[in-house]
C-alpha cells in the first residue's frame, strides 16, 4: 500500500520543488521505492535530475514515447523515479486546448500513472503553487486532486518565515484540507540564520501548526548552497533537516525539526 505525499504552497519561490526533491531523496536513501511525479507546469523537480523534454502528457497528446519523460535513480538500497507531467509552461499553454477539446488524454495520462504506481512505497507530487480543483489543469488531468486509492495521505504545506506568506499558506491549505484531507506537515522555509529571525519564525510556525492541526513540522534556514547549486542533495544542512522530516512522514510519528544555527 503506497503512502502519497503531495507538496503544496500557495505561491512561488518559497522553495516548494526543493522540498519535494529532498524529501524524495530522503525516502529512497531510507531503502523505499519512490516515485516522484514533477506537476509543476515550469517542471523545476525535471531540470534538476536531468529530464529533458515536452513532458508526459505532451508526449501522449502527440502520440510520442512516456518513457522519455521518466528517470530512475537507485539511492542506497532505495529506488527514486521522477515523472515529468509538463516540460515547461510554453508547453503547458500550447497543451491547454487539446486537454479542453480532447479529454481522453487526460485519461490516457491518468492510465498510465495508475500502471507507473503499483511498484512504489511512497508516491510525491510537486503541485504548482495554489493549485485548487478547480483550476483547468486539475479539471483536465484528474489525478491532479486524487489520492492514492486506499493508500495513506500526507499533504506538505510550503512558504517562508514571513507573517503574509504564512496567512497566506494557512488560508490555502485550511481550504484544501477540507476538501481532501490527510496528514497535515508544514515547512517554513528560507529563515535567515540570525537568532532573532529563528526565533520569529519559530513562534509563528508553532502557532500555524495548530492552526493546521498539522502532525509535522519542519523549519529550514536560508541555504546559499542550496540556492546556487540547486539541487538540494548539494546542500547537507538543508538535507538533514528534510531527512528527519521523511523520517517521522515514514514512521508516522509526530514530529517537530528545527534546524540549528
């Protein structure tokens, strides 16, 4: 039974694709099989591990090979596999209107990930910031709002240590959680590494986190690494903290990670 974590966050450039990637990481150097489906239309997740291309589901509009839109990477005694769904946002808009006059690739996109995922422990999205049910992506591909059927669910709220970010993340997953439901984590993000800023950023996580009613929690500081080589496996501070995050979504049990100055 696949556990899905789906990584959220209710705007850009708060480091939502650096978390989905680490935490992938994380799960498959832990020894579990884990798959990785990049849905975030500037496909960020894909340029990272090396995935070039229009993306799975432009390649099943043209009738082209899925395999292209897939890499697979043995970590340790753990397996990770990521799914470009989109290559890039011209792709993403030059694709929108065969979604609208053609559903059957939506579904044909759906039928192919359905066979992709009975050989994973753990199943990660990278959703596009703000995404809803509502958006046209997510009426169009319906595996965009869809858990895993009978698996378990945890839903990874991202935004940085900023109050408006934070009121922002915390109207936005209030919202989907209602809809879906599932495990809440959330991650504050990109915190300066100076005390006072921690300790900001900290009484405002905790106060989010139950607001949330969320099960993790995660804080990360800003990573110089991590932003000039961005592939987060490159910075260790960052990892670290992510790796413990993994490990408490894989054990179940509540956690709360703050990294140290």
């Amino acid at each position: 039974m696949e556990v899905q974590v789906e990584i959220f966050s209710s705007k850009g450039g708060v480091g939502k694709s650096s978390v989905a990637l680490a935490l992938s990481y994380a799960l498959a150097e832990s020894g579990n099989y884990v798959l990785l489906i990049d849905k975030d239309i500037n496909g960020y997740v894909s340029r990272i591990v090396g995935i070039r291309g229009p993306g799975l589901a432009a390649l099943i509009a043209g009738d082209g090979e899925p395999t292209m839109a897939i890499t697979r990477r043995k970590m340790n005694t753990g397996n990770l596999t990521v799914v470009q769904l989109f290559g890039d946002f011209p792709t993403f808009v030059r694709l929108l209107p065969k979604l609208h006059h053609d559903p059957s690739i939506g579904l044909k996109i759906d039928r192919f990930i359905d066979q992709v995922l009975e050989d994973f422990d753990f199943v990660l999205g990278d959703n596009p910031p703000n995404i809803t049910a509502l958006d046209e992506v997510s009426v169009h591909v319906p595996s965009y709002t869809r858990h895993v059927r009978d698996g378990k669910a945890t839903n990874v709220y991202v935004t940085d240590y900023t109050e408006q970010s934070m009121e922002s993340v915390q109207n936005y997953a209030l919202h989907l959680q209602s809809i879906m439901g599932g495990d809440v984590a959330l991650v504050v993000n990109m915190i300066p590494p100076l005390p006072d800023e921690v300790y900001l950023a900290l009484e405002r996580a905790r106060s989010l986190k139950k607001q949330l009613n969320s099960k993790y929690m995660a804080l990360a500081l800003f990573s110089e690494t991590l932003y000039l080589r961005k592939d987060p496996e490159k910075a260790d501070d960052f990892m670290n903290v992510m790796r413990r995050l993994a490990e408490g979504i894989s054990s179940g049990s509540s956690c709360e990670v703050i990294q140290e100055l």
